[in-house]
C-alpha cells in the first residue's frame, strides 16, 4: 500500500487506511509513538491502561459478584 505524505498546516501527515487502523489495533486520538530504525518509520500504539469498563467487556459486561467476606477476628499477630 502506498499513501503519500501531505501538507498538513504547518506539518505534513500520512493518512493511515481504516484496515492498517484496525489491523494495528490503532485508535483515533490515542497517542502512538514514532521512531526511527534504520532510517525507518517505526509508529508503534503506546501502552494505555484500560478502563474497569474496558475489561469487563471481556467477561460479557459482567463484572462477577463482589460481595464483602467477614473473615472473623484477627488470630495473633495479624492485622485486618
């Protein structure tokens, strides 16, 4: 695939095809980082914590029953 480099304001950009998008897993306005590797372009997705929502989606929406477990009063040393 080939896409050229356009003027962009001030800058130059490279529009990037929904299925390069998708098949990197990129999203828009999430930051990605770029480098260079043997006078290469290297854009790679930087590491991004997901959401409690996120997550959840892997478990069908369901985020399992947290209900609180009394443990009894502490033993000897410990601490609660």
């Amino acid at each position: 695939m080939v896409e050229n480099i356009v003027k962009w304001g001030n800058s130059q950009g490279i529009i990037i095809p929904k299925a390069i998008m998708e098949g990197c897993n990129f999203r828009i306005n999430e930051p990605v980082s770029l480098e260079i590797v043997n006078k290469e372009l290297v854009i790679r997705p930087t590491f991004r914590h997901r959401t409690l929502e996120e997550r959840a989606k892997d478990y069908g929406g369901k985020l399992g029953d947290f209900t609180e477990v009394d443990w009894g009063k502490p033993l000897e040393g410990e601490v609660w």
